[in-house]
C-alpha cells in the first residue's frame, strides 16, 4: 500500500479501472471478485480505486477470473502494474496542480501522441519565451515565481518529443493560432521559426488548417490523444477552464480519433502547412 500523503496517479486509477470494467464485464460484485482472487472485498476496491499497488501476477490472476482471453491488453495492463512511476516531474510535485503531473507521466508511458490546437500551440511545441507569454495570460495570473514554475514545467515536458525516446507527433493547428502573437512579434517570429525546425523531424508531423478549410468538428477546442501500448488503453486530455480533464472510456476515445481525423483531412499536407507558417512569419 502507498503512504496516504500520495494520491493514485491518473494511470494507477486507469488500472484500476480497467480492471473493474472486467469484472463488471463479467457479471461479478467485487465480494465475488475477493473470493476468486483470494482476498477480500475491500482489497479488490481498494484495487479498483487504484489506491493499492497492485502485481502482474495478481492482474493476470484477476483477469483470468474474470474470464478475458485479450493477451496483448492484459500484457499490457500488466505493464501498468506496481507503484507510481518516479520521473522528472517528482521534483515538481510541491509546484504543480496533480493533473500536470498525471500528464507528465502518461506522456512518460504514451507509444505516440496526437494535438489539435485552435487559439495557441501545444504546449510540446512552444519556445520558453512563448510558454511564458501564454501563462502569463491565464486567469486568475500567477505570481511570477509560479508562472516560471509552469513555464520551466512545460518545457521539461518535451523530452516526450526531444528525449532519448521520442514520440511520434501528430499536431493540427489551425491559421489562427500562427497570428495570435502571444509576447509580440519578435517572440512570435522566434516561435514560428521553432514550428518549422521542429516539423523537419522525421518523428514530427505538423498540419495546418487554413482560414479557407471553413467549419470542422471540436472547432472551438483542443484535443491531445495520447496512445497506449493498446488501443483499448488510450488516454484523451482536454485543456478546461478549471484544470485538465482526462477520458478514457471506449466511446470517448472512439469520438475523438474520429474527430481528430476529420481535422487532418481538413488540413494542408506538411508541405504546405509550412509554406504558410513562412509566409505567417515573413509578415510580421
């Protein structure tokens, strides 16, 4: 059992309820559940609040009583399995809201990743002077230490993309977004410039709907889909006004892979998204 201080994390409560989605599939209570695997009906709760570490053993055990035949997704819960993960983002977590670290760790744990953006660039993608112009803007303000915290925060958050490790990118922004002019124009400048080096990685791929494209789906909202070694496993994040909010359930993430796709369609190819980031920035 974890010290009470330390909430589960957004993935070990996605474990848990992975595995109480089984059992509901499955048709049994949780007391049922104690008694196939053994133990109890608080622990098999406590499990499914992810508020227990659970092993790869027991989750195979759990599985196989709950009678699910998906190798490649109980392997794959199987990887979720134990204490929280320890990261970079540990030194942060007196600094920041628990949802940014949740996202910092499943970027951590993501096989790949998929942005749109509608009125400013994703925060994998911003230069520290224009993360700092976008937080600065949030309100209720930050006092200028918290508004570094964040920005230094954000940052960090690339080595999903920079680390040894990369993750595929897929970003959608709409024209929009390049005319903002988050910090001004020489901030801009600097930020347009980092969009083009940054869609030359062979790992990144970054698409532009124009002003032309006309009306499209979640227009007015951006969506990161962040994939899980299973389909079933994905995670989509939404930016709100009070916080991040995170959904997983199967109809959900079916509607925005749809939507996200739609997005693309509506988009120039790569070549052209950058033919306008140029012209964006030339005219500044």
């Amino acid at each position: 059992m974890r010290p009470k201080h330390l909430p589960a994390t957004v993935r070990q409560r996605r474990l848990g309820a992975e595995l109480r989605r089984l059992r509901q599939q499955a048709e049994l209570t949780t007391a049922q559940a104690g008694v196939l695997d053994g133990s109890s009906q608080p622990r098999i709760s406590s499990i499914e609040s992810g508020r227990y570490a659970v092993g790869a053993d027991r989750v195979r055990a759990l599985a196989r009583s709950y009678s699910c035949t998906d190798e490649a997704y109980i392997e794959a819960l199987t990887e979720m399995t134990g204490g929280r993960t320890r990261g970079w983002w540990d030194e942060y977590r007196t600094l920041m809201p628990p949802g940014a670290l949740d996202l910092a760790e499943l970027e951590h744990h993501t096989t790949s990743m998929r942005t749109s953006a509608m009125g400013h660039l994703p925060g994998l993608l911003q230069t520290r002077e224009y993360a700092r112009a976008v937080i600065s803007d949030v309100v209720p303000s930050f006092a200028p230490h918290e508004v570094e915290h964040r920005v230094s925060f954000r940052i960090k958050r690339q080595v999903a993309v920079y680390g040894e490790n990369p993750k595929p990118l897929t970003t959608v922004l709409h024209e929009v977004a390049l005319h903002m002019g988050f910090g001004g124009p020489e901030v801009t400048r600097g930020q347009l410039k980092h969009l083009l080096e940054m869609s030359e990685l062979e790992h990144v791929t970054i698409l532009v709907v124009p002003f032309g494209a006309g009306t499209f789906p979640s227009a007015g909202t951006g969506i990161y889909y962040m994939a899980g070694t299973v389909q079933a496993l994905d995670t989509v994040q939404l930016d709100t006004d009070h916080g991040l909010t995170f959904l997983d359930a199967q109809p959900q993430l079916a509607r925005y892979r749809i939507i996200l796709d739609h997005i693309e369609r509506c988009s120039l190819k790569p070549s052209g998204s950058r033919d306008l980031i140029r012209r964006v920035a030339a005219a500044l």
